[in-house]
C-alpha cells in the first residue's frame, strides 16, 4: 500500500520541480536565437528579447536551461559539451594555421621546413573541420533544448 503512495507522490514532486515561475507565459518567457550584425548570436527570451546568454566559440552557462526539465538539461549539457571541445578544436586549427604561415613566410623557411608546414596545415585543416562539425552538432543540441525548454512552459 505504501509503495503506490510513495510513487505517486515522487511523480507529483518530480512535476512540480519542472514548473516554470508563475506568471511566467510564453510571451514573456520563451527564448529563442537572436543574430546580430555587431553582437553575434544571444539567446534571448520573451517578446522584448532580453538577452539570457552571448553565444560565442565556447558554451555560456545557462541557468535557465540547466535547471530545465531532463530533456531540456540533457540537451543543454550535450551542448555544452560539443561547444567546448569544437571550440578547443577550432582554436587549436588556428594555433596551428598560423604556426603555418610563419614558417611559410619566405621561400627560404618553407624549403627549409616543407614537411612541416605540409604537416601543421593538413593538421589545421582536419581540426578546423572536426571542430566545426562538433559546433554544429552543440548548436543542434542547443535547439533542442529550447524547444524542449519553451514546450514545457505550455505545461
């Protein structure tokens, strides 16, 4: 008889942590991207976009998403994730780009070390496109959780 209680009132209490603020509607709480010319990309929430997080190479820490339901949370940290090793990839891509460009500066230095600048650009490459591909995997799962985030504020 106890065990029933106990699992409809864990149900009940997991629900009501997953709750939005009251007085919190779709109009003033549901987030989406914003581009801007000047500012890049934000996440901002409801009608007069106020702005949540700037978005840049590495993921912000969004409290709205990380207290989000499981599947809002789940998203947000595979995001995050994703982000931040595409971003240390695509950062480590330029480190070597430029590693490359100054050994190859002259004739002189590129005779000199052409296996090397062959190996730092084909490396440079491979993780620029690597990193590129995670960031837009983090930005699939950074979709995923504002739709899961401004699903659950209908509930």
């Amino acid at each position: 008889m106890t065990r029933p209680l106990i699992a409809v009132l864990l149900l009940l209490a997991a629900g009501s942590a997953q709750a939005q603020a009251p007085g919190c509607t779709y109009d003033t709480c549901a987030l989406r991207l914003r581009t801007r010319f000047w500012s890049g990309i934000n996440l901002v929430q409801g009608q007069d976009a106020r702005r949540v997080a700037r978005l840049g190479l590495f993921a912000p820490h969004i409290d709205l998403l990380a207290s989000g339901s499981d599947s809002t949370k789940a998203h947000y940290l595979a995001f995050r994730a994703k982000q931040n090793s595409g971003g240390a990839l695509l950062l480590v891509g330029a480190v070597l780009a430029g590693v490359v460009g100054g050994l190859a500066y002259d004739k002189a230095h590129y005779d000199d070390n052409k296996g090397l600048v062959w190996g730092f650009g084909l490396s440079s490459v491979t993780l620029g496109i690597w990193g590129g591909a995670k960031q837009v995997q983090a930005n699939n799962h950074l979709q995923q959780a504002i739709w899961f985030y401004n699903r659950d504020l209908g509930r």
